[in-house]
C-alpha cells in the first residue's frame, strides 16, 4: 500500500443524513486542501486510491467537492449486529476517556426554597452526561453542592422564626431580604413540632441551618423520585470545617495574588484574565462567597479529579471568568474548570405562558412539575435540546400519551419488540441465516443500529445527550418502517431467527440508550 505523508489536521467522520450518500463520509480532503495547496478532489482521489476498500469491507465513493464517502458490506453491518447481540448493554461502549477521573457538578440549588424547573433541566442534562461519561470510558462522579452557611441560612432561619410566631397567633415580621412562600409557614409548623418553645430563642443561624437540612432532605427525596442519584452531596460547611477558605487565601497570598485595600482583602484576578480584581473577604472580615467557591474547586483537584465540570443556572455567565482566573492563579490550568451554562426554561400550558406556582409563591416548582407531567416525558424534553438553548416546555403537550409524543413514542418502540418476543413463543434468535437479510428497510434498521456507539462517543466527548435523543427517535423510526414492511414471525424459520436478531439488537439500543437519558423502558403499554 502507498504510503502518504499529509500536515496534521483532525479527521472527521461523519454520518451522511441518507443511506445512498454513504454509510461513513470523511472531510479530510477538505481540510487539506488549503496547507498543500491542491483540489480537495484531487486529494480525495489520491487517499482513495491508497485504501484497501474492498478487501475491508467497504468500497469508496468520491463527492464534490471532495468528500470520501464509505459504503459498507454486508459482511461489516452483520459483524457489528453480532457483537450488539453478543456483549448486550456494553454495545457503545469504549475507553475514550482512558479512565480520567471527572467529577460533575449540577443542580446545586440553595437549601432556602424548592427547586424550579431549572433545577429540573439541569438534573436531566447532569445525569445524562455521567451516565454517558462512564459509557465512553471516563471515571465520572457526580456532586450537589449545599450552600449551608452564611447570610441566606441567617435569613432562612429569621424568616421561619417570623412565621412560627404567626403560627402561634402572632403577626410574621419577613426580615428584609427573607424568604416568602407556603413552605416557610410548613418549616416553622415542623420547627414548633420538633422544638416547642426552643424556636423562640435558639440563634437565626442554628434554625436556618434546621430549615435548611429539612429542605435539602425534601431535595434529595425529590431527585430520586425522579432518578437522579449524586455520588456525594457536599455541604459549604465541611469546606469550613477543613478550614479550607483559610488554606485557599494562603495559597494565593504566598503567590503574591492577594492584596489589601480599604480594609478588604483582594485576589488579582484581572493578572488571569478577569475584568478586575475581585473582593474574596470584606473590609469587616467576612469572606465573599468567591472565596470559598475558589476553594471548592482547589478541593476537587486535591481530590485527585483532572477535571471539573460545573452546570450552571443562565443567571451565572459572568462567574466562568472569575473562576477560570483563580484556576490560573492555583497553577490548575486553562482545562482544569469547564462551565456549562444551562439556559433558561419558559413554562407554557396550550401555549400560553405559566408563571406562578399554586403553593410556592414563586415560578414552578420542580415537584408541581414531575407530579403533573412525569419523570420520563419531562427528560425526553429537557434532552431534545442542547443545554446552551432555550426551551419551551409545554406542560399539555408533555402530559400527551399518544403516539405524538416523543417519550411514548420511544418506550412504545421497545415495549412491541418485548411483545414480538412474547408472541415469537419461543423461537429464538440467532446470527446463522443473516444472509437472509436483503431488504432497504432491513439495511437501513442495520444501518441506524451501527450508529450508535458514534452517537455515544460524540454525546459524551460533546457534552450532548440530545444527540442520544435524537439518535433514539430516529431508530424508532426506522424501526417502525422495518416493521410494518418486513414480517418478523414468518413459517420461514431462518429468516424469522434473523429478524428476530434484529429486534433483539434494537431492544438492547432502546433500553441502553433510554437509560443514558435516565429514563425507563417498559415492556408492556
């Protein structure tokens, strides 16, 4: 074979939208034709004609303006359904992370009132990316961050003991910058339970962090009801504990990143590419609530985590440049802190938009949410598009049960192929007679099922379930149309054991590719 000496440059592969462009296209001529200065034609002509092609399994085709398109055998496509049927759930999976200890960080919201759907949103996304992580060969945990200390906490416990008092027959008095809603007059119901009188003369800070343990176990309870599950809930308060605030300000200073002015204690952020210098403890000694962020992240490192990914809230755009600055400063590097901003959610019903919750006082609660539409049809929407869009989340249409909807669709699709099984009575599958496979509609189900391992490796190297999402609605699709034109129980029982295969196979897509959105797959509706 030739041997070809080309400038460096990715190559790219990529699934070509329809069957006859090719099973596999490559851009690499493309992308070379600027550094050796020639037609991307000629170049693609040059590297096929240097590829074994057939003698592999596949033949390839040139396109304007110099695409490599590869068309595959037969022989790969039933290599590939055979591995599918052999290794089951592990089908997608691979080493592209080499084992990189990752460790993400989402939802996080402060123990001081219920979760929004926001919240929601990023606990879909969060969940999806570790499972998706872990499936491409990365070490990946997840975190949920409690703010337990400081001024909210003060402000928690001053506005329940408000509320305990007008419990009693009292009028509440809301501090200024306290926290309203149905849930407080709940909390100090609960405290007046569990400590009498004790509500009257413990300190703010010991009832808030009361309330706030009540409110993070309601989180907790509410997550799992939706089927997301944190490695570790890591308090602000254990930072406190291991003094790591004060490790972390020692850190910077003996670097010379810290300064003093007006009585307040400054870190140099703008020398790392921060708008300006940021305040990390006030002129009456209280440390902002940089700092002991900063230190969260220096403890994740001291964790043995080569990186940290953070789901943000859309309130949050300015804070990756802070933080990135005090990686700089902690010699962490530029990669060490990756900051995913996950936008804004509007909340419709028929297209109408919602905005106050019945009992909160506030936008939506994330379990109003679940409790009306459901686990399973909230994700499918949260997933449908990328964290950096926003999303219109119809609370009607999520509620929809028919074939419309895009989660029934999907479970549906996997629940006929348990029912195919059923009705099959027995007669099992196998690959012995996948020559008998021959129809556009069987090759493009072997096809689509070929797929997804790239779907998982560019979903998890790309941060994006909703290309999973979207892959698995296309399966269904194809599915469908296999299906209703090729019969899978026939008196033919060679040709039934390879379209039985086939089914086997989409049902071990299905069921794993719904798992890595967090959601169930039914086998009966």
């Amino acid at each position: 074979m030739q041997t070809l000496e080309y400038p460096e440059v990715p190559i790219v592969i990529e699934i070509p939208p329809e069957p006859k462009l090719g099973d596999r296209s490559c851009t690499i001529a493309l992308a070379l034709a600027k550094p050796l200065k020639r037609k991307p034609r000629d170049i693609a002509e040059t590297i096929a004609a240097a590829l074994p092609q057939l003698e592999n399994g596949y033949r390839v085709e040139i396109a304007s303006p110099g695409f490599l398109n590869f068309f595959f055998s037969d022989e790969i496509y039933h290599a590939l359904l055979k591995e599918a049927l052999d290794i089951g759930a592990e089908y997608g999976s691979s080493q592209l992370g080499l084992g990189e200890k990752r460790l993400f960080e989402y939802v996080s919201a402060n123990p001081t009132g219920p979760m929004n759907i926001v919240s929601a949103r990023a606990a879909a996304i969060g969940d999806s990316l570790v499972k998706l992580q872990r499936k491409a060969g990365f070490d990946a945990y997840s975190e949920f961050y409690v703010n337990d200390t400081g001024k909210q906490v003060k402000l928690l416990g001053e506005s329940v003991r408000a509320r305990a008092a007008e419990v009693q027959g009292g009028i509440a008095e809301i501090p200024e910058g306290g926290y309203h809603g149905d849930y407080i007059i709940d909390l100090a119901t609960a405290a007046l339970a569990e400590m009498g009188d004790q509500v009257k003369v413990i300190s703010d800070e010991e009832l808030g962090r009361w309330s706030a343990d009540k409110i993070m176990a309601t989180q907790r309870t509410i997550l799992q009801e939706y089927g997301v599950e944190f490695d570790r809930w890591y308090r602000e308060s254990e930072l406190y504990d291991a003094k790591m605030p004060q490790k972390t300000l020692e850190k910077l200073r003996s670097a010379g990143h810290i300064y003093e002015e007006d009585g307040a204690t400054y870190f140099r952020s703008s020398d790392f590419g921060d708008d300006e210098d940021r305040v990390v403890v006030t002129s009456d000694g209280r440390p902002t609530y940089y700092l002991p962020d900063i230190a969260y992240h220096l403890d994740k490192a001291e964790r043995g985590f080569k990186k940290a990914i953070d789901l943000l809230g859309p309130d949050h755009h300015g804070h990756g440049k802070r933080m990135q600055a005090a990686m700089r400063a902690l010699a962490l590097g530029d990669d060490f802190l990756e900051i995913i901003i996950v936008q804004q959610v509007n909340l419709m019903r028929a297209g109408i938009p919602v905005r106050m919750s019945k009992r909160a006082g506030e936008i939506v609660s994330m379990k109003e949410l679940l409790d009306e539409v459901g686990a399973d049809a909230a994700k499918q929407i949260f997933l449908s598009r990328r964290w950096s869009s926003h999303l219109d989340f119809d609370i009607e249409a999520a509620k929809d049960r028919s074939e419309r909807s895009p989660v029934f669709y999907l479970q549906y699709a996997h629940a006929r192929i348990c029912s195919i099984f059923c009705k099959a009575d027995g007669r099992a599958y196998n690959t012995d007679h996948l020559n008998r496979i021959n129809t556009e509609e069987e090759r493009n189900l072997l096809r689509s099922l070929s797929i997804f391992p790239d779907v998982v490796a560019s979903a998890a190297m790309q941060y994006a379930p909703n290309r999973v999402n979207s892959y698995l609605n296309e399966l269904a699709t194809v599915f469908s149309q296999f299906y209703h034109h090729c019969r899978v129980i026939t008196e033919d029982d060679g040709l039934t054991s390879a379209r039985l295969a086939m089914c086997r196979a989409v049902q071990i897509v299905l069921k794993e590719g719904l798992r890595l959105l967090g959601m169930s797959a039914p086998e009966k509706m």
